[in-house]
C-alpha cells in the first residue's frame, strides 16, 4: 500500500454533545514551521457579509472546537496522572527495597547473637 496518498487522521466518536456526533480531524503533513504566518484577505467586505451568513454555523464550528479542545486535554490530564503515578510507585518501591534491607541486616545480626550463645 502507497503511504503517500493516505492522510493522517483522527476520528473522535461518542462526545458529550447534543449537536456533535461525530468529529474527524485531518492533520497536516509533517513540516516544520518557521515563523507564525498570518493569513491576511483583501476582501473583507465580502468576509462581513459571509460571517453575517454564516453565525448559525459558526456555532456549530465553535461547539466542535470546543469538543475537540477538551478531548486533547483530557489525553493530556492522562498523560500527567500516569507519570504522577508511575513516580509514587517509584518511591514505595525504593522504601520497600530500603526495609527489606534493614530487615535482612537486622535478621542476620540476630541469627549471629543465637549462634554465638
């Protein structure tokens, strides 16, 4: 299969909305950015009268933003917990590595004192 002509996307399904079903994202090719383009029109007379237009469906498009917006975050909340749980299990692990320790010494100080009575 040519992995040129596929594009990288993401489906979001099952999202807490009444008006969004289902969200697909399509993501840009790898490259790198440079410097923050702007994106400026000469027409902005026409721009006014299709945004009048369009406010319904600027709704809808903000409501998808949003949807998308808390998902990533929630991917990224995850992320956070798992290293935030992995390093306190980091931790009891070195405190029950330092006990056994403690133990052993404390076992064969003992089993030295029963044997030389």
């Amino acid at each position: 299969m040519n992995q040129s002509g596929v594009k990288n996307m993401v489906v979001l399904k099952n999202l807490p909305s009444n008006i969004v079903e289902e969200a697909i994202i399509v993501l840009k090719a790898n490259s790198k950015i440079r410097q923050d383009e702007k994106v400026e029109n000469k027409k902005i007379d026409t721009d006014k009268i299709k945004r009048d237009n369009n406010k319904k469906n600027d709704y809808i498009l903000k409501e998808a933003e949003m949807l998308v917006s808390n998902y990533i975050t929630k991917l990224e909340k995850k992320k956070k917990e798992k290293i935030e749980i992995q390093k306190k299990i980091n931790n009891k692990c070195k405190r029950m590595k330092k006990a056994i320790i403690i133990m052993g010494i404390i076992i064969l100080i003992e089993t030295i004192f029963l044997i030389i009575r």
